[in-house]
C-alpha cells in the first residue's frame, strides 16, 4: 500500500475563496479517481494555510490512470488555472512513501485528525529503523487506542521515515498526546531506540480533514 499526496500552500487571496477552490478541486479528483482523495489541512502546526491532498492506494498504476485523467478533463484543466491567483508561488509538492505497516483499524474510524511525526533513518540503520518504526507504531496504538501507520518515503527525502495516528475528534488527540507523553515505557523506547536508529531533528505535526 502507497500513501500519496500533493500539497501547496494559500496565497495572499481570501481564505474562503482559496477553500472553496480546494474543495471544488477535491470534488473534482473524487469524481475521476478510482480512489477516494481526502483534503486535510494544517492545524496548530508549522507552514499555515498548507493544503495536502491524500489517498491511500494498492498500485501505483491506480496513480498514473487518475493522472492521466485528470490532465484530459478541461474541468480540471480550468481549477488548475484558477489556482495561480489563489496559491503561493511556492512549488507544489507531491510525495510518495510506502505503508510498510497500514493499521487496518485506520480506515473504520472517521477521522478528522492526524497526528504525524517525521523522521530519517541512520546511516546503517536501514533495516533495524524500519523493524523500529513498526514497532513504535504498534507502541502508540496500544498505549493511546488510535490507530497508527507508518511508511517509508518512495520520493523525497532518502530515508525519510513517517508515523501517522487517527483521531476523531480533538479530544482524542489530545488525550493521545498526553498518553504518550506521561508513558515512562514509550519514553524509554525512544531514548534507548530511536535515537541510534534516526537523525535528530524529527518534526511533528498535526492535520484536520476537510472533506
């Protein structure tokens, strides 16, 4: 399984009027892709008024059709025009990373909040990092109930390394942060683990979905 996405971030234009157009570009993708396309926002985190488009996909054929697509569709053709009087003049981004541990449980909830946590893997560290990060995964989910991913970058960064957890509301989330925080074991596991298997300089982040 591959999560993809493509994000940008708002210009200078009226917050409604860049929204509106994110969400009738969201309709758009929807109406073409084989897959279901999420919209998910920025929330108390850095790179405000960034917007990423994400699904979750089993092949990366799926990927390439939906391209395909959407680059015949003038409707599309027309958002995208749109998009340069509403966006900042900052490229675009697309990334792909694959779910090495896809938390089946992830896709029964409605979740409306992600929390993420970015790291890279050690030089040497390729295969224990890996073991490493399913195994705080699996840590997280058990220790807060959410359910937890994690993936490894496909493009990007070269071993970037990212752990995702569901929330339905912000409740959870909080109490997911405040759980992993107060829990002397997980603490222990990242001082004695993570710090030979990852960079320093991991960044968390939190998301809101859209639509």
């Amino acid at each position: 399984m591959y999560l993809y996405s493509t994000s940008a971030r708002s210009g200078v234009a009226s917050p409604v009027k860049v929204m509106e157009w994110a969400l009738n570009m969201t309709e758009k993708i929807n109406q073409i892709s084989e897959v279901r396309t999420s919209l998910w926002t920025s929330a108390m985190s850095p790179a405000m008024g960034t917007m990423a488009w994400t699904s979750v996909v089993s092949d990366l054929a799926i990927i390439e059709d939906t391209e395909a697509k959407l680059a015949a569709d003038p409707g599309y053709i027309d958002l995208v025009g749109q998009a340069t009087a509403l966006l900042s003049t900052d490229t675009a981004d697309q990334t792909l990373m694959q779910l090495v541990h896809a938390d089946p449980d992830a896709a029964a909830i409605d979740a409306r909040y992600a929390s993420t946590t970015r790291a890279t893997l050690a030089p040497g560290s390729m295969v224990a990092g890996i073991d490493l990060g399913v195994e705080l995964a699996q840590m997280v989910k058990k220790i807060t109930g959410r359910p937890t991913s994690f993936a490894v970058s496909v493009t990007g960064d070269y071993g970037a390394v990212m752990w995702v957890s569901m929330a339905e509301t912000i409740q959870e989330l909080q109490a997911s942060i405040e759980a992993l925080n107060s829990n002397a074991d997980f603490g222990k596991a990242v001082d004695n683990k993570a710090g030979k298997a990852y960079l320093p300089g991991a960044t968390e982040t939190i998301s809101r979905k859209v639509a």
